[in-house]
C-alpha cells in the first residue's frame, strides 16, 4: 500500500506524465491468473489502442499501469454507462415501482394504440429486443429536444424480442418510464441513482453529459476514472453487497446477467460470455459488428471470447472502455482505450487468462464473496 500511496502523490503532483502508476505485485496464495500473463495483456493493450489497466483479485490490487500518454484522469466510460442503469431497474423492481415483467405501456400511455409498442415490456427495452429503432440520430443528433422524451416517439419497426437493436433509444425510452414512476416522489432518475446506487458505493464522477434539457444522458453519459469504476465492479462480484449492506438481492442482480434467445451475449445491459462452452458459439468484436451498416440483428449464437470463463460479464464503453469481471473468480479488470479498430477482446481475454490457476477457497475471515446465482452461467440460451 505505501507504494500505491507513493505514486498517487506523484501524478497529483504532476511528476509523471507517462506509464504512471505501475504496480504489479507479488503473487500470493490468492493469485489466480498468471502475471506473465498480466503482463502479456498489458503489453497488447498499448500496442492496441489501449491507454490503462489494472486488475483486482479477491480484494487486492494485482496490476495498475497508465501509459500511451493517458495520466489515469476520469475519463468517458461511453456505454459503460448502461449498465449502471440496468442495475438500477432491478432495485426500482425492488423498490415497487415496477416489475421488469410489465408492459411498458402500462406507463407510457401513448403506446397503447400501438399493435407493436403496446406488446412491449420494460425488460425487452432493457436487453435491446424491444423492436424499437435505434435512436442514434434522434439522440445523438443536434436537435435541442429532451431526449428522454424523444425516445418514447421512436417507432417500433419489428415485433418483439425478434431482434437484437443496439441504440440509446431503448435506456432512453426507460428513464422516461422510470421519470414517471418517480413524479410523485419529486425526484429525477440522476437523484435516484445518487441514493440507489452511487452514493452507497461511493462513487465519485467527474460529470455527467447532457442533453440540450440538461437530461443526463443514461446511454453514454458518464465520465469517471477506473478506480471509481472499480467500486461498481466490486459491488457485482459480491452480488449486490457494498460495505457490509445488501443494496440488491442477489437473486435481483442476476437479471442482469440472462441472456435472450436473440442474443445470449446481452443481458440487463451487461455483455456476457456464457454461450462460450458451446460447440457452436461464435466470437464476437462488438465495437466493429455494431459499426456494420445494417447492424447484424440475429445474435443467437454469439460469445465474447471462448478462451474467457463462462460467467464472465462486461461493463463495455466504445473506445475499449471495459469492466470485466468474473464473479467466479472475484476478479475486475478495468481497461481504457483510445479510438481505433485495432483491439479485440477476444485477443485480450485470451493472453489474459492464459495459465490462469484456481485459487485456494480464502480464509473465513477473508474477504466474503455471495455467488451469482449459481448455475446461471452453463453456456445455455435463455427463453424469451
């Protein structure tokens, strides 16, 4: 910890401009994945659009690098952002304000009249199978409308949970749902997540994107380094436990984590890697596949790394924003990147878990991890 204390002075002080805070320390009883193998990604990542890296393992800091000229400052976790948001929809279930089950139009009134939109449920807007267009021009165009707003107007040009449509325009057209659940309790979706979520983890953001009516912007709006970022890691791992409080029953946070038959790789806005034991899966490069012009919409035999364990889950940004974690393990790997094509997580994944070893169960007095909904994670399709 002095070491780590020692360096954080330094890029404070604004000593080091480059490779700043590299620790990689001694493998112990607990050590799971190899740091020859650590040491191999790392080495991928800077000469693949990658700016940083760190890794933890069962509560200890394993790996922190900075390089290609990035300081380790807070910076935009882009679509990192969704997830925060699927989160947050299974603790308002908790909450009362609605089940993922009920149809969205039970809320938004004016998809009643609608023979596609009113068969819409809250969960299919949350694993992108709603049959909505993608929103990525209305929401990310130069329009000064509310944006949240906006979504609710999208069409539905498929029926449900018939496709798999990446765009803003789902989450948005939740947080318009979650808005109006929250009326009467005069409270916005960005103070519901301060109290839900945030504040209890501690997490600090730099800031919050907005839109034109100072809408924080739930599909890509958060900015934040990956030590803070780290935290939301942490709170997965231990299935919805942060500092000795449940905030989320495990059971709850498992939503997240369940594939649809379109596409197993995509839960509650979390990507995931449990159709990789399959014989026939197939992996994925889901920056470059979603930059495809038609987006591919049938995913049904998809997986983000076959040489990656089953239950692991990402947290993914555009850019190589990452949060990979791997419940199993208690393992966070937090990775940043910068624009390019040339990364692929497969390729990292793979030098990553090269040689990985299964650690000894740890001490009763060590750190406590609640599994995952255990069996979640046996490479099978999830119904729809």
């Amino acid at each position: 910890m002095r070491v780590w204390k020692m360096l954080r002075f330094f890029v404070k002080g604004g000593l080091i401009t480059f490779t700043l805070a590299v620790l990689n320390l001694p493998v112990t009883g607990l050590s799971q994945l190899a740091s020859s193998s650590i040491e191999a990604a790392q080495k991928y990542s800077a000469s693949h659009n990658g700016i940083g890296m760190i890794v933890q393992e069962r509560g200890q800091l394993r790996y922190e690098n900075y390089y290609n000229g990035y300081s380790g400052a807070p910076l935009h976790i882009y679509s990192g952002t969704k997830s925060f948001f699927g989160v947050l929809a299974v603790m308002a279930q908790e909450d009362g304000l609605f089940k993922l089950d009920d149809k969205a139009s039970d809320t938004l009134e004016e998809w009643r009249g609608d023979p596609r939109k009113s068969e819409i449920r809250i969960r299919d807007l949350l694993n992108f199978t709603s049959g909505l267009e993608t929103g990525f021009e209305e929401i990310y165009g130069r329009s000064s409308a509310d944006r949240i707003t906006l979504a609710v107007s999208l069409d539905a040009t498929r029926d449900r949970g018939q496709s798999f449509v990446y765009g803003p325009g789902h989450i948005n057209a939740f947080c318009e749902i979650l808005r109006r659940k929250l009326k009467p309790k005069r409270m916005s979706y960005e103070q519901y997540m301060e109290k839900k979520l945030l504040g209890p983890l501690g997490i600090k953001m730099s800031r919050w994107r907005e839109d034109p009516a100072g809408n924080p912007i739930p599909s890509a709006g958060m900015y934040m380094s990956g030590k803070e970022w780290l935290k939301f890691g942490e709170f997965i791992n231990a299935g919805g436990v942060a500092r000795g409080r449940t905030l989320v029953k495990t059971d709850s946070l498992a939503e997240c984590f369940r594939g649809t038959s379109i596409n197993p790789a995509f839960g509650l806005c979390f990507w995931l890697n449990g159709y990789a034991p399959r014989s026939d899966s197939r992996e994925v490069d889901v920056e470059e596949d979603l930059e495809l012009d038609p987006m591919p919409e049938d995913w049904s035999d998809a997986c983000l790394a076959k040489g990656a364990p089953a239950d692991l889950v990402v947290s993914l940004g555009s850019t190589f924003q990452r949060l990979y974690l791997v419940p199993s393990m208690d393992l966070i790997v937090v990775h940043h990147g910068k624009p390019g094509h040339e990364f692929r997580d497969f390729d990292f994944l793979q030098i990553l878990f090269a040689d990985a070893a299964a650690a000894p169960e740890p001490e009763p007095q060590k750190r406590k991890i609640k599994p995952l909904f255990p069996g979640l994670f046996k490479g099978r399709k999830q119904a729809q």
